[in-house]
C-alpha cells in the first residue's frame, strides 16, 4: 500500500448503532453522557509478520513506519489514559522477517507479552514451524491463545489453547472467541498434523450463543483469521459472510486478507442486527482502536474509532 492510499485510512470517529435490542441510539452525539458513561477501549493488531522494527526510511511503500517499540509506547500511552483496556490479535504473529528465521517467534511473544496482549487467535503462518514449533515457544506468550474451530486433542497442542475467554472490566462482561481458516491446502499437513478444523461460521454461531446468553456477556468480540473478503470467490467464508450467517457477535476484529479497512464497517447478522467488523491491514503499520462507552445497564451507548499510524512521531 502506498502512503497516498496508507494516509486514507487514518483517522477517527464516531458510530451510532444497534447492535442488539436493548442497545440505544444515539443520533445527536449531544445527547450521550459519556461523562457518566463506562468506557471499554479495545486495541487490536493483525498480520504482525515478525516486522520487530520499522520499515527502512527508504522503503516505497511504508517508509519508518511501523515498529514494536513504537507501539509499545503508544499502547501505554492509551493505557495511561483509559481505565480499561483489552489488547487483542487476530494472528499471523509469525512469517515475514529474519526475526522469525531465528527465533522462531519467541522474540514476538516476549515482546507482545511486554506490552501485556490480553488474547489473540492464530492465523496460517503461526503453523510454520509446525505444531511443535509453535509448542517451543507457546511458554513466552503470557497470554492465551482463543482458537474455538481448531480442535488439537489428538496434537502435542492439546490443552494449551482455549476456544473463549471471558473479561470483566469494570464490570462489563466482555466474551471473546477465535476462528481460523482451513488449514488444508494452504498450511502443510506435516505442519498442523492431526488438527481438525471445524466450519468457523457454525463454530461461531455456538460460541457466540454460549457467551451471550448463557454466560450473560455485555461484549462478545470474535477473533478472526478467515479473511474479510473474496472478490473472486464470493462463495468463500470471511468476515462479511461470518458477521451475516451468526447472531449474537458484536464485533469482529479481522486477519488474513491484510485490508486496511478505512474505517469499521457495519453488517446486518441474520437477525438483521449489527455487526461491526474491523481489520487494520499488516505488518503493524497501524493501531486499531474502539471505544464503547456503556450506560449504567450495561447497553452501549456509543462507539467511537481511530486507527493510529505507528511511525516516527510516536518516540518509543
């Protein structure tokens, strides 16, 4: 992406939006007490790609942008400022530099565990050095792993993800959940052995359902490593077709596809209530960030957006 198109999806934002029944709108911002509001700053990465420092200042196409240190500082920065915060990934932490040759990735998990990553899911390229791989370096990831539609019960990985988690922040229950593409035929059969993969949207929709009705959460937040979209395989499941087919998810944090969406989009589920999704392209060129800012019933009264470039004016 060059920084013409780069520049486009910078900024921030207001939404307005029912995402559930007892949610309210709110068309005049005037009217909202965020004041008296509880307010939910959730912070996401995806496609990170082992790109521990910046893109060299004379690279096209992202110059000195990006970096772990520069949004180490930024992430606390926020963090100073805001109450609660959930830091989350949508996977593919591994792949894309010497770092990761190396390493093997615990460099990236020692430094996502530093900036205290509250959750993530994995993406394809997180099977490269296979199961066992993965395994060597699972022990420096202070945070878990969400991934509901890959079952490792007959793998070395057993045991050692978890298909939900669920947040209190100040009392606004917050229910996440991860799903991951199919496996077959884009990752080795050495490198994911005995993994079985499951239909995301039917995963979802379980998962979904379990956290908001039974387990009673204010917030449930899926983890995806699908894709947002396929142009030319319009049949093929991602984030827009996941956010349709399901009820009860409210937000979608989204991977695979590197989109730098401009801003969070809006899908009607199949109840023809909305589902806001968000994907902030790759490499960690961008921070994404959404504020919900809930009444004193828990309901969302407001939602707010901004996806922060991390480049040299941020000093790390």
């Amino acid at each position: 992406m060059d920084r013409k198109s780069f520049l486009k999806v910078l900024g921030g934002g207001t939404i307005a939006m029912t995402l559930a029944p007892n949610i309210m709108m709110a068309e005049d911002l005037k009217i909202i007490d965020v004041q008296s509001a509880t307010k939910l700053t959730i912070l996401h990465t995806n496609d990170q790609h082992s790109r521990i420092e910046p893109f060299d200042e004379n690279y096209t196409k992202n110059p000195n942008q990006g970096g772990f240190a520069r949004r180490a500082s930024l992430i606390q920065q926020i963090r100073n400022q805001e109450s609660n915060v959930l830091l989350l990934d949508s996977g593919d932490i591994f792949q894309g530099t010497p770092y990761f040759n190396f390493f093997g990735g615990e460099l990236e998990f020692k430094l996502m565990s530093m900036m205290k990553y509250d959750a993530s899911t994995m993406g394809n390229h997180d099977f490269d050095n296979g199961l066992d791989g993965f395994l060597k370096v699972l022990p420096h990831a202070k945070f878990p792993f969400l991934c509901s539609n890959y079952d490792f019960k007959n793998t070395i990985l057993d045991g050692k993800t978890s298909p939900y988690k669920i947040f209190n922040k100040n009392g606004i229950k917050v229910g996440i959940f991860g799903v991951g593409i199919q496996l077959d035929g884009l990752v080795g059969k050495k490198q994911y052995g005995e993994t079985i993969y499951s239909n995301p949207i039917e995963t979802a929709q379980h998962y979904s359902h379990f956290l908001k009705n039974d387990q009673k959460c204010d917030l449930v937040i899926c983890l995806s490593h699908i894709g947002y979209d396929y142009k030319d395989e319009p049949e093929k499941i991602s984030d827009k077709i996941l956010a349709a087919n399901t009820e009860n998810i409210d937000l979608i944090l989204g991977g695979h596809t590197h989109t730098f969406l401009p801003e969070p989009q809006t899908f009607k589920n199949r109840q023809g209530k909305n589902v806001l999704v968000n994907q902030v392209g790759w490499a960690g060129l961008l921070l994404g960030r959404i504020d919900f800012f809930f009444d004193i019933h828990k309901n969302i009264q407001h939602i707010a957006w901004n996806n922060q470039a991390i480049d040299s004016s941020i000093i790390a």
